[in-house]
C-alpha cells in the first residue's frame, strides 16, 4: 500500500519536479500540496505555472492547494517532501518535524547541522541512522533528512568511488543549468550569450557538503571527511545538466584506468530510483554533454568521462540532471531509504 | 607613412577580425589578401562570408584575393598578419620568411619552436629579439613572430602580473565561445542548451604556452617557466569572450588585495592596440561576464575579478575577447612591437 | 512477423531518428543500413556521428553500413526509408524502385512528380493509390512514397481540419529550428542570439506541397486545390520544433471556436504511429511553444493555439517535431500505411 | 546651450539605454533621475543593475536618484524622457505636463488617445502639431508626444515608403527580442530552446499603432488610416532585434525593385539622431539578422530585406534595435523634434 506524502513549496521549479516523479511512483501517493499564502485555496493548475515537459497530470491539477503549515495537511501524510526556499524553510520545517511529520528535504537550511543526515543513499546511507540522534536530542516525532545541493551531488559520487586511494585535495568548475536558480532564477538578459562566474554561497555548499558526505559515522556523531576542496560556480545558458571540471590529488598513485575502473564498480542500490550502473564512465573524451547526457538512467545516473592525468594528479568530467538526480530526484530516493529503512 | 601590410586567410572568422581592425589602422595599409585556391580571382565580397558585426569596408569588398603563395604578394608589402589553419600555416609560412616577409602570425604551428617568439607584448616584449637568433640560425631574410592561443592570452598576463609572488602551481578551466572555433567550427545542433568539456589539443596549449610566454630569454636562448599548469577547456553557447577560473599557488604568500593591487598596476604599453589599464580588475563578484566585458578596451582589455582565498592559495577569474585581444588584435599588436622595435 | 527494412542515409540527422523509431518498432526489422561511400564498411558505431538523446542500440552500433547501391541491400529487404539529401536521393532512389524495393522516401526530389504520392496519412492516405498509376507509368517492380517537408508537415493538418469551410488564402510565417538544416547545416555562429529570415527553397515547398497533399485524387489523376498560399521562412535557435504563425481566409464564415472544434474533431488513424488525437489545441493564449509541446503524442502530435479573429479571417499558431513527426516518423508513418494498404 | 533633460524611470532596460544615449548627447544634459520609490535617496549606481554593453557614465554613478514625482524634479528641467511602466505612466505623467514639464514618452499609456500624437519623426513629424490641440483641450502648460511600440517602430517606416501604392492589406509576424520585456520580463528557462508565440497586448500595438501613424492631420484633427494590419507576435531567444516578416497588399501594382526604390529613396530629416538612410535596403535574401544588423546607423536605422513577389503582393523582411530604434532612441529623436520645432 502506497505512503500518502505531502510537497511542501510544490509549485516551484523543484516542485514541479517532484510531482512528475511522485504521481507515477508506486510507493508514494500524493495526498497533499503546499505553497506560499497567495497560492492557498486555488488549485494546483491555478496556482502553478507549469513549465515541465509533461502535461500537469490531470488529478494533480485540480488538487487544492494549502498554505505550507502542519495545520493544514492532513494528519493521515507520513512524508513530506520540502523544496521550499530556504528563508522559509528554516521557519516551517522544524514545526512539521515536531508534528511527527517524517521530512525529505532539498531546502539547504540546516544541511550542515550535526544532528541532521545530508545523504545520498548510494553513498553514505549509513549516515540516516543519525536520525536516532536527533531524535533525542529534538525530542522530535518526526525526523528530517536532507539531500546536498545539486552541484555537490554531481561531484561527492565520484569522489565516494575514490576513497580508498586517499582524498587529499580536490578542485572544482562548475557549469550550472539555469533552472537551478527556479523559474525566475536567472532573466534570459542575462544569460544568453553570456556566462556568469558567481553563484552565491554556491561554492561554499560544494566545500563543506561534500567533506560531510564522505565523512564517517560512528553512530553517536559524525566526523567529516579531512579532504580539502576549492570550488569555482558559473552559470551557463543550458537549461538543465550541471557539468564539472574536477582535479583530484590522492595520497596513493591514481591512474586514469584505476579511476575508470572504480567508478564503473562503484555499487548502486536496490532503491526503486537507484540508477545502475550509478556512474556511466564515457571512453569519448567529448561527453559527458549536458543536452546528450542529462536523462541516463532516467536522469537520475552521474556521468563522468575524460579522466586524464594531470600534472596534479587525476582529471576528469561529470554531470547530472540538477533537478532529478540534484534536487526533485535526491529526495524522492532519501524517501525511498526512509521507506526501507523503516523510518516511515 | 603607413606599412604596407598583407593578410594571409583573409576570408576566415580571424582574417575578417584582421581586416576590421587594420582598415582604420594609420600605421597600417591593407594591400594584400590571401586566401585558398578557390577565392583566388575572386572579389573579397564574393570570397568571404562576411559575418563581423560592422560592414566589410568598401575598398576591401572590391579587393581581389589571391591565392595564399610568395609569387602572389606584392614585394613592397612588408608585413604579413597570418591567420592561417596551422596546417597551412605549416607549409607556407616559411617560404614567406625566406622571401623576406616579416610575418606576425595567429596560427598554432610552430609556436613552441625554440627560435620562434612567442609574444604578448604587454608580457615579454623582450622575447621578440629572439628573432636574431631565428634569423641566424635559418638564414632568413625576413622574420616569424607568434602570438599564444586565446585561451592562453586571456590568463597569461593575469599570471603575469604574480610573477613577484613565486608562481608554482596552477589551475585553470576555460569556457570559452564558439568563435574560437572558426565559422564552421561548432554546429548550432552541438552546442544549443549545451557545452562540450573538450576542445582538441586546447589543453596543452594553456599548459606550455604559458610556461614559454613567462620564461627568461637572456639574449642567446629561452627558458620557460618553472611553474607547473594544468588545463580543462570547455565549450558554451556564446559567440564571443573567453572566461577562465583560475587557481594559483605561489611561493610567498599572496592574498586576494595584493594580486588585485598587482594586477591594477600591472603596466601596459604605449603601442596603439595596447589598452590602459592592460587588467581591469572588477570588485562586484558576478564580473566579468563575456557578453558585458569583452569590449573593454576595445576588445583589447583583460577583465579579472572573484579574487578570493581559496584552501589552496589564491583563486579568481579572468575573461577576454577572444577574437580580438585573444587573435586578430593580438597579432597586429605584435605587429606595432614590430614597428616600434624597427624590425620593420 | 515483421517486415525487413533498410535504411537509406542512415549516418545523419534523419537517419537516426529514423534508427531511434524503427530499433524498438514491432512491424519493422532494420536488415540495412546504407551511407555514403565514405562511410560503406565501417561499423555503425565508426560511421555516425550519433547526436540523438538516447544511446545507441547495441545491434545497431555493430552493423556494418554498406554503399547506398542497389546490389549493396540484401533482396530480402522489402521496405527502404529513405533520409537522402535530394541529390543523392534523385540518383539513386529510382534504380532501387526498379529493383523492386518499395521506398518511404523523406528527400524531397520527386515529391512534385505527378505520380508520385505525396502523403501525410491521417490527411490524405487515400492518395497512396497513386502507387498503381506509377507502376503502370514507370514500369517498377517496387514504389516510391513520399512525406512532404517538415514545415509542410506542420500546418496541413490544420488546414485539412478546415477544408470544409473552403480554404482560399493562407499566410504562413515559420520560426524553425535548426535540426531541420542537419546536424551541420546551421553553424552556431550564424543562429546565436541571432535569427535568419531565408531558409532555400523552403518557402516553395509549403506554398506547392500543401496544395498538392489537400487536392483529389480520382483514382486516375491527381489534382491540386485551389486555395493560394504564401510563406515566410525564418530559422531560430531552437533545438527542435517547427513554431508557425498562420492566417486563413475561407469562403464560409469561420470563428475561433469552430476552427478549434474542426481541429480536435479531426480524425487521426489507427496506425502505431499515429497520435491520438492528431491536433491538441490549446486554450492557454502562448502555447503551443517548441520546448514545452514538441514532444506532445511522442513527437508526433500537431499542436496549435491562439485561435482568434483577425481582420483577414482566422489567425492561429501551430507546431510539431521536424524531425520526428516532420521528418523520421513521417517516413515511418507512411511505412505503416503502406504494410496495412498491402503494398508490403 | 545644452537643454536640461529628466530620466523618468531610469533604473529599467530602456531607462539604462535613455542614459547611454543622452549622456553624451551635445543638446541635452541630464540633470535628474527619477525611480520607484524604493530607489529615492540612493545613487544611480546603487539603485540600477546596470546590464547594458557600456560602462555607467561617472557623473551618473554618482547621481542621486529621486521618486518619480514633480515635486522632486528641479524646476529648471525643461524635457522630461519618460520609459515607466505603463501603470505608473498613465498616473504620473500627466501630472508633469500639468506643472509645465514637456515629456517624450516611451510608456504605451495614452498612445492612442486622439490629441496626444504618436511620432516617429521621419514618418510624421507633421503630427507633432497636434500639441497645439492637447494644450488648448487639456490646459497643460507642459506637454506630451509618445514614440510607439518597438514592433511598431520596425515596420512602420517602411510601410510609409508604400504609401503612394495605397496601402490596403498587412500582414505581420513578429520575431521579437527578450530585452522588449525589461530586464526581468523573460526568464531564460521560458525561452531557451524555446520561442513563445504570444506577447501580451503586442499585437493590438502593431494594429492601431501603425494606422494612427499613417494617419493625416489636418490642424484640427487626426484621422487614422484606411488599411486593414493583422499582426501575429513571437518572442525568440535574442537579445536585440525585432525581426519582421510583412505582406503588403496595395490598390495599386507593387513590384519588388519599385518598393526597393521607394524604400531606398524615403527621406530621412536632419535631426542628429536621425540616420541616413533611414531604410537600408539588403540584396542579399537572408538579411537583415538581430546580431548582423541591429547596429546599423548607431541602432537607428531600419534594415529591409527579401522583397519578393508573394501570391498576394509584396513580401519582405525588416529589422530594428528595438532598445534603441524601436524606445530610448525613439525618445531621444523625438525630444530632439521637440527641441527643432520650438516646443522646448
């Protein structure tokens, strides 16, 4: 039997997202949307201005939309999936916590909190169970993960497939999709013809997220990996798919054959929206490209390619869909992981 | 009195970049083009698709090509701007100098030759007396002179300007646009809502180039630069400007206020083309951007800003026009080093 | 058991497409796959450029491509589509028509000749029948079948939905996107924040096509209708996706609502590939947009929207996928139609 | 002496091009901007986000910018240029031309209103005396002349060319640039990739607009003129550059070489803004293109291409900068027609 799940902020970019996974997913059943005051009431195709490349689904589109508040979404929803703004965020998803609501979150409010799992289940799945240390220490009958940003989520696989040689140091280029930035994120004037090389606090994210992820959990607190990373952001005129340059140093010998090798091995999961392989490694040193690349696996693999020495150590290319397999799809997977780890 | 000067490639995207800065030149005075074997006989109007954003001048529409051959130049031409495919370039740019055609060429061949300058004149103008040595040693009458890759000229004189700080590693990813690649070089099916992480033998050119343009000539032979670079270039949808991430490690210590500092008074030239200030360094930190900063000076301008700390020394970006100060502009710069250095 | 087919000129933009449509097709086996001489012995894999947004199929990329000659496809493939430029295909398509391959042709040599069926099956499938008076005149074993061009493709099928209300005049303006010129035909430095009123002999194509594919055939002749039609062809920086802005006047008055209602009541087919229904129109005033709708009936819906009165008559919009529905799936359409008419 | 000019609303996309032009404009000195009222009391560099290809003139940086009110405007402007949204126009500016300011404005409020004229100074600069008629009627000390609609810019002039063939039938469509909708009026994941074949009210513009400025004055009055204009509006992915195709149906013959002539040989007026010619008619089929042809004649002229014979008359494309041409520079000239016809 289905879970009944709730979008939170559900007709934005990534809530769109989410709809378009959640409505045909047989594990899930969408029994509530939310969105700002000025959307409540309406419904869903009133209140959205859908812009996914598949029509709205039709009961979806006459669902009423409520305000985002744990008064207004029926008590009968386990799972919440947020990807509200994270000014927002931070005010409304600790009350829906303390409800008991179970939260899968995309929002970066409180991503890098101790008590609070930042996971992408191919990679640190583990992680979740520091859900039992928030719940003593919140006194929360709900609990709340998160995933990373989308642009750490593009990277952290490869690299999770290269632990073993020793991470040391790691710099990263970005070339951002606009729809990271929401539907009005990024004004065409802007970006056509053009190319930004700023993100705001998007560099950070990469930084930090990506030590936390790879970090260890003993079972009572969370120790962060000691790799140092550099990141650089820009945003390019692609509509989804974020490509990056990475330079990995190892403290162990890393050929371009043995990075190969272990990305191909890397394990996926059983998860219903775990791609396999999770890592597509290209031989053509042109790819991964955004437009060819972005939908494998259902948009839910990491391409990578190019891998070449450098005079630093490896060099390589990735890329994922930024709002399936960096934003809509992550929590969709975390709540398939809470789904099978029994925490809903 | 003006040089009587020549263009070898005139019809293609850098030869039009060539004519549309030498028309109005007062130094200068179109009086050759050249092209391959099927424009010779033909007007320039008939031979070339014009595709610059100002006309083709009238007197140059009406010019007839000829075929890209020594017995085909007028002998008072003193000055030949080659933007030759290097494997044209290859074969004929020599017989040119053994006529005694000074030759400031834009095409790859040959540039890591140890007896052919490599120059950026705001850089190491010294380096063209390098041409003693070529003439000694191959018996030419004339002379060749190189300018780098766009994709090199654009970081190089940011590097450059750091030198006093003991430069030791860097790092460097490129987006660059498609002009870069010559009219027909990027398909519009390849690149819209696209970008292509590799340009063939782009790498490399970053890598040593860089490392020539900044060694020591002591009057007899070139050294190059001890510090070690590493590339990723990638292609985006702009038409032109190339933007750069750069990371850099140095000996000393250098923080972001000194390298904007020795950026800001790095000196320029007096040359016509040479623009004041050579770096124009940006403090907002979404700058520069190709569309908005790729006519600084002119096109002739370096435009660098986002300098900050990064857990690996300092990190920043860089940005130039690529068909301008990055090609076309940078050989007829080294043209008037050239003139001003009587070597013609 | 299905039929065994070849593909002639399968290495580009159409041939793939058409690879994409018959690989998982159930009536069709592709037994053949022909290219230019260039490419005759090579794998697949080796020969294309593969740019279509899904991967290759295995058994495909292993294929070898012979030389597009009529000795080079086995004898017992029954069914040939054709993607040939119209050069090529005015060549060699004949020769394999006398050999007796039935050919479902998209080049568009030919497609005027009075006994050649010009044919969009949910418009005019009774045309087909022209077959019997070719076979009669050309004295071939086999068939030549035609699909109009894309931008043809786009606005008949409305049309068609109003013929009842007496076509006389149609102003047609047409935003089309680049993969409609090949994978080479548009370079990105002519279509980047750029548009270009003039696409060859583009404009002919819908003025004649259109009137042949909406006159009568009487099982002896073909006649063409009498309405008069003039276009304007404009090529756009889009990926996929013919827009068209159309104007018609009828003899009998025609509203809005009954324009919208004759296109959703207009039939489609039950052949595989034949959408259902054949026209979505849109109430929403901006729609249907190429990203959003070209993908409407997996590709192969004719989408249309902003009905109104104009001072001239009706006025709408209306757009499909160029190379799937306009182009790969047209010729695989008539394919179907062909198999159920019997003539395969 | 230089008259004292007002930017009201000079923070927005035609606000920013209204400053880049006036700046350094010999007749005109700007001594006051004006913005919504969250940007009073903060300098012009604070409260602009400056987006246009030039850097913000020093003296403009600095600049103090005001509530759009007239209590706030010196009293020693004497010509204010007005580009506000058209809500805020048709509340505010009336109240300047009561206390005796002299406005040229961009803003689509009142346009059509029968004593205030709309004026493109080449076309109807006999028009401008219907300001007679506006003071007498509404006893303003001040007064108010309105440039049209950037599309309806594009066309209009050359329509004014045909005028002695007796205009009867237009038909119109529209390939509309994103900076026609401000700065934030597009955002780029509606129009990558994309075009949207509808632009609020735009067409409406195209209509009536075109016809009022076509229309004859006789001292008194204002009739519009007799023919029929149906437009079909799209918005592309340019930056600048409205695109036109037109068809022209006239009462008397029409051919191609004689609209060329008629084009070609319109006359442009001595104003400093105005370009001569102000129609620059192509050879070549494929122009004019936005990128190509935008700049001709600084961005005032109007490019014309493609005239050919269609079914119903003539045929032909034309292009304007619709940021220069088609709203601030259109406001300029017609401040520069003011200032030559004695009204300031």
């Amino acid at each position: 039997m289905a879970v009944r799940v709730g979008v939170l902020g559900a007709t934005g970019a990534v809530g769109q997202r989410l709809i378009q996974l959640l409505d045909p997913h047989p594990d899930f059943e969408i029994a509530a949307l939310t969105a700002s005051g000025s959307s409540a009431g309406k419904t869903y195709r009133q209140a959205a201005k859908w812009r996914v490349d598949s029509p709205i689904p039709d009961d979806i589109a006459d669902t009423t939309v409520t305000a985002t508040d744990p008064d207004e979404v029926p008590t009968d929803v386990d799972l919440l999936f947020s990807s509200l703004p994270s000014s927002v965020g931070a005010e409304v998803e600790a009350p829906f916590c303390e409800e008991g609501y179970v939260v899968s979150s995309n929002s970066s409010n409180g991503r890098m909190d101790d008590d609070i799992p930042l996971v992408i289940p191919e990679v640190n799945a583990d992680h979740l169970d520091l859900l039992e240390v928030q719940r003593d220490r919140r006194g929360w009958d709900g609990a709340m993960v998160k995933n990373p940003n989308c642009s750490t989520i593009t990277f952290v696989p490869t690299l999770a497939a290269l632990t073993d040689f020793g991470l040391e140091k790691v710099h990263v280029s970005t070339l951002q999709a606009v729809s990271g930035a929401g539907y009005d994120g990024v004004s065409s004037m802007e970006i056509i013809d053009n190319a930004i090389p700023y993100i705001g606090s998007e560099e950070d994210k990469l930084e930090t997220e990506s030590r936390k992820l790879l970090g260890d959990f003993d079972g009572a607190s969370l120790s962060h990996n000691s790799m140092a990373v550099s990141a650089s952001c820009n945003r390019i005129p692609t509509i989804d798919g974020h490509l990056e340059n990475v330079w990995v140093e190892t403290q162990d010998d890393l050929t371009p054959d043995e990075a190969t090798a272990a990305m191909r091995e890397y394990p996926s999961l059983d998860l219903r929206s775990s791609p396999d392989p999770l890592i597509q490694v290209f031989d053509e040193p042109d790819r991964p490209q955004p437009r060819m690349d972005r939908t494998l696996g259902d948009g839910m693999a990491i391409a990578a390619g190019g891998l070449q020495e450098s005079p630093f150590g490896l060099q390589y290319n990735c890329l994922a869909h930024n709002t399936i397999r960096g934003a809509a799809g992550a929590s969709v997977l975390n709540g398939e992981l809470l789904l099978e780890k029994g925490y809903i």
